[in-house]
C-alpha cells in the first residue's frame, strides 16, 4: 500500500497542475524530460480559426481555419557526441477555407496559417555551429520567413501581412520559401557578438504552386528554375546586462532572385527580380523596470519597409507599423494587446492590369488590425481580432470588408 501510495504520489509530482503545464500532455510521466536530456525534443500543437467578414469584400460569411502542426529537435551533441550539430523536421497539416480567398478577395492574408489542404514538410535540416557557435550553417529543406524578415512584435498579429510581407509573398514565383512551403537550401549566419548577426541563404527560386507542390518535395534545382539568395544585417542594442538602453534591433536586408520567370503579371518574362528591406523593433516603455530591470511586459513597436522595381512585379513598395503592450491589464501579465498598420502599393502595371479589368482607381491596399492575445495557460492561448481591409484587392471600387475572428491554439 505504501508503495502505491509513493507511486501515485509521484505522478501526480510529474504530471504537475494542470493549467500550470508548459504543455497540455505534460511531462509524460517523467519520459519527455528524459528524452530532452538525451537531445530529443518532440513538438506539436494545433491552431484553430473563426473568421466572419461582417461587411464588403466578396460576400458576408465564416470560415473555418485549422493548422495541425508537429516535429522534432535533435541535438546531436547530446544524442550521438557529434559536437555542435542539430538537427529539426517540421510537417504541417492545413485545413478549412482562406477567408481572404474566400470571403474578402485581398491579398494582405487575413490569416498566417492559411492555405491549400494537404499535409506537407515544411522543414528538414542539419545545422552545424563552428568557432564557439558564432558561425552556423544549415543545410536541408529550409523556410526563409522563419529567419529573414522578422519583427518580434509584428510577430503578434495573425494578417500575413505582417509576417511574410507582399513584398515577397506576392512578388516572389509562387510566394517564395515560405509558410507552408519549404524548400532546399543552405543558410549561413555570423554572429561575432551580442549586438551583430549577419545571415545569408540561398534556396530554390520557384517553389511551385501549393496545390503541385503537396508534400514539400517538388524539388527541382537548376539555372532555369533560379534560385533566391536573401542576405540580412542584424544590429542589437539593449540585449546585454550592463546596458542601460531599452532592447531594440535594426534590420537591413536585400535579396536577388534568378532565372527566367513570368512577371507577377504574367504578361511577359523578366530575368532576375530583387527587392530591399528595413525592420526595426524597440521597446519604449518597461513595467517594473527597477525590480525586474530585464521584464518584458510594457510598451513596443516595430516598423518594416521596402521596395522592388515596378517593371516585373504586383507589389513594388510596402509599410507596415504597429504598438504591442504586454501585461496591459494588472494580473494579466502574460497577454499582450496589439494595433498594427500595413500598406501596399501596386506596381503601375498592376494598376493598369486592375483597370483594364474593370476596377477604379487602383493604388494599394491596407490593412489595420487590433488584436488580443490571452494566455489561459502556458499551453492555451486564446487572441481574438478585428482586421478592416482597405481596397480589397487594391481596387478602389471593391467595398472595404471588416472581418472579425479569434484563434485558439493548443500546445500538446
């Protein structure tokens, strides 16, 4: 009786509170943290959407959005005493309608996790760090949005727009390496110190359309086909703790595409595309910044911006900008409240292409979304939101749609 009094008693120890698990599975009894010491990190979680465009766009309507998504981490120091490597695989499995394909006709995405139903390798890649992990290469199926283009705080809102930009979403063949597609390549990152990192990669230039591509294995690497090179200049201030300035980072980025493609227009060819970009993130106010001098609750924004030569592309300029505040409300230390802003302008020859259609006036599109993230627990999140899409489709005659949703999503 004892004995299944102790072992009983150390379950319950393992498994832990319920809401105040990392993960909804827990600790499975004590294996995953073993396996964690043994380098081996299994990962999975799904995202469910409601959205309902309440006015203009295409018709009023919902939709259902859901994203299954799962994988591993290895490191290989730990699993096989091969020092400094790792190694990660991420699927996905997509489901439910687009709202922004659906219901609104726009291209800034209503939502991040949309797109053709299929399940899909999104990433499988071996990294190897060199001279005391300041250099990094990775080598394998790879996604650019998941390193390149980044802003932590624009990192809040669920418009697409906000993450994999139309400047490459819409510009590069078939949307680029990028959520849901990945894509073969190589990534090479120098970090010499805290406040610099310098990242390259090079990866397969037309990732084929999603409904060709369906597993993530359209592999196809030749000068015909091109290639995506993206290179970025990372500079950080704020990051140590000795500083006394607010966290913050600049962004400076530019990539060149080859081979031959149909322009966005699919009127003509073009040889080669490029594009340019800035990002940049600071916090502006810190809560509790004399007890906690690290916290990051308080007050951020990020702004993005670039351009692209208008002769071959939809998208020749984007904006974007946006407010977060974590721990807003008192006892809500974890949520976070968000505004954001995004803007795109066509290219004179998508204007025309528009006009030609039947539109009136076309000139660009814009998105403005406030959205709330509440943490019910560490493996529950619920983020209501609220998007009202300008010129759906970059048509001025098309009626602005006001689109209403929430997420949820579940860590396992």
């Amino acid at each position: 009786m004892l004995l299944v009094a102790a072992q009983d008693e150390t379950a319950q120890d393992v498994a832990g509170p319920f809401l105040s698990r990392e993960t909804l599975t827990g600790e499975w009894f004590g294996t995953r943290p073993a396996l964690s010491d043994r380098g081996v990190e299994f990962f999975a979680s799904y995202t469910a959407e409601v959205w309902g465009n309440t006015a203009g766009g295409l018709r009023t309507g919902s939709v259902y959005t859901g994203l299954l998504d799962f994988g591993s981490d290895l490191d290989l120091e730990k699993l096989a005493g091969w020092h400094g490597a790792r190694a990660s695989t991420t699927w996905l499995w997509l489901s439910g309608k687009d709202a922004s394909q659906d219901l609104v006709g726009n291209f800034l995405t209503i939502s991040n996790i949309a797109g053709f139903d299929t399940l899909r390798c999104a990433e499988l890649w071996l990294e190897q760090d060199f001279l005391d992990k300041q250099i990094s290469l990775r080598v394998g199926q790879l996604t650019a949005d998941s390193e390149f283009l980044i802003s932590d705080y624009g990192g809040l809102f669920i418009n697409a727009e906000f993450g994999w930009t139309a400047l490459v979403g819409s510009n590069m063949p078939n949307g680029g390496a990028a959520f849901p597609v990945g894509a073969p390549g190589v990534r090479l990152a120098y970090s010499p110190n805290d406040s610099f990192t310098f990242l390259s990669g090079a990866y397969q230039g037309n990732v084929f359309a999603q409904d060709v591509n369906l597993y993530g294995f359209r592999w196809r690497l030749d000068a015909q086909n091109g290639f995506t090179w993206m290179n970025e200049a990372q500079f950080y201030w704020g990051k140590t703790d000795e500083s006394r300035l607010l966290p913050g980072f600049l962004k400076l980025g530019a990539w060149l595409q080859s081979g031959q493609y149909a322009d966005a227009l699919a009127d003509s060819t073009s040889s080669g595309n490029s594009g340019y970009y800035l990002v940049l993130d600071q916090m502006l106010f810190r809560e509790n910044a004399e007890s906690d001098p690290k916290s990051d609750e308080g007050l951020g924004f990020f702004g993005r911006t670039g351009f692209t030569p208008p002769d071959r592309n939809v998208v020749d300029f984007f904006f974007d900008m946006g407010f977060t505040y974590k721990g807003l409300i008192p006892g809500r230390s974890e949520d976070s409240f968000g505004l954001a802003y995004g803007f795109a302008a066509l290219s004179p020859d998508a204007r025309a292409d528009i006009g030609a259609a039947g539109g009136d006036g076309a000139v660009s599109e814009m998105v403005l979304e406030a959205t709330y993230q509440c943490v019910l627990a560490p493996w529950c999140i619920l983020q209501p939101d609220a998007q009202l899409i300008v010129n759906p489709g970059g048509d001025n005659s098309a009626p602005n749609a006001f689109v209403i949703g929430a997420r949820l999503a579940i860590i396992f």
